[in-house]
C-alpha cells in the first residue's frame, strides 16, 4: 500500500521561506515521478512542481525561480524548498507520486498525500 506524508507546512511572512517534505512508503519509489500541486481556498488544484527518479524537473511558470524541487531516493522522499513567498502561493499543498514513469515527467496523481497548509501573510 502506497503511503505519502506531507510535513513542513506553516505560518510565515511574505518574503520568508518554507521548505515541505514528503516521505513515501510502501514500495520503491526510484522509478517514479514525484511532485506537488496546491489548492488554493475556492479554487481547483494546480500543478507545482514535479521531478522524475533521475532528477530531471519541471515547474508551474508561477513558481519557477522561486521554488525548488528535489528528492533522496534513498529516503524515498521529495522536497519542495520555497523561497520569497507571496501571499498568492497560501494554499494546501499535496504531494504525489506517478508509477513507473522511468525518466518522464508526468502528473496523473496515481497516489496523493493528506496535504499540508501553507499560509504566507502580507
């Protein structure tokens, strides 16, 4: 049974940083594309970030510069770092994992996480 767990979410200033970790369980993962979406209060889940096993990655255009994505196959585990945060990025934030996708990127969300809330204030 494949499990993610999100963590690393919080309250912070604009401007200020954040990093989020999500730690998969249950077979793996080194095969696999994993990555971030958001929902934002009253509207639909958008693509964040994504990175396949050999770390080959891919951002929204809202993000890019400003949030990294990275993984520890080892750990099985994904991490979006966010830096200089606006009020607009305020959203829960859901890490998934796409099965099998070798080295392409891909965003089906075959598996999700409980999501984390990330709160950035003006």
């Amino acid at each position: 049974q494949v499990q993610l767990l999100e963590s690393g979410g919080g309250l912070v200033q604009a401007g200020g940083s954040l990093r989020l970790s999500c730690a998969a369980s249950g077979r793996t993962f080194s095969r696999d594309t994993m990555g971030w979406f958001r929902q934002a209060p009253g509207k639909e889940r958008e693509f964040v970030a994504a990175i396949t096993w050999s770390s080959f990655s891919t951002y929204a255009d809202s993000v890019k510069g400003r949030f990294t994505i990275s993984r520890d196959n080892a750990k099985n585990t994904v991490y979006l770092q966010m830096n200089s945060l606006k009020p607009e990025d305020t959203a829960v934030y859901y890490c998934y994992v796409d099965l099998n996708t070798v080295n392409v990127l891909s965003t089906r969300g075959d598996y999700w996480g409980q999501g984390t809330q990330v709160t950035v204030s003006s």
